[in-house]
C-alpha cells in the first residue's frame, strides 16, 4: 500500500552509465551547432536567390559557401 512506510533504501532504478551520457550531450550540442550554422547559410542564401539578381544557382552558390565558412569556423 501506498499508506506503508518504508524505512529502508528507496530503489532508484539502473546505475546511471555516465561516459555514455556525456557522448549523447555532446552530439546533441553539435548537432544543434551546426544545424544552426546550416539553417542561417540556406536563410541567407534563400534571400539572396529570391531579393537579389543571383536567382537560383547564385542562392545555391551563396548556401555552399556559407556552409563551408560556418562549419569551419564551427570546429
């Protein structure tokens, strides 16, 4: 019953494997990073096809740059 009172140990589950973790954290950090960097460049290269003379193989032009530039200034 719910009502009882336990005086021993509360059971927390499986021990907590901490090395895989940090692994899962620090892809998902770099995941957000440079998904980030990838979504600005394909933003930046969106407005430059559609409000500027470059068009569609500019824009396309324009993303591959700034994907290159933001992943490597990422490391």
């Amino acid at each position: 019953m719910m009502s009882e009172h336990h005086t021993g140990p509360v059971e927390t589950g499986a021990p907590m494997n901490y090395a895989e973790h940090e692994k899962t954290y620090d892809f998902f950090i770099a995941g957000t990073k440079y998904g980030t960097a990838i979504l600005i460049a394909l933003l930046v290269a969106m407005a430059a096809g559609f409000y500027t003379a470059a068009g569609f193989f500019g824009g396309i032009i324009v993303f591959i740059v700034l994907s290159i530039i933001g992943v490597f200034f990422m490391r």
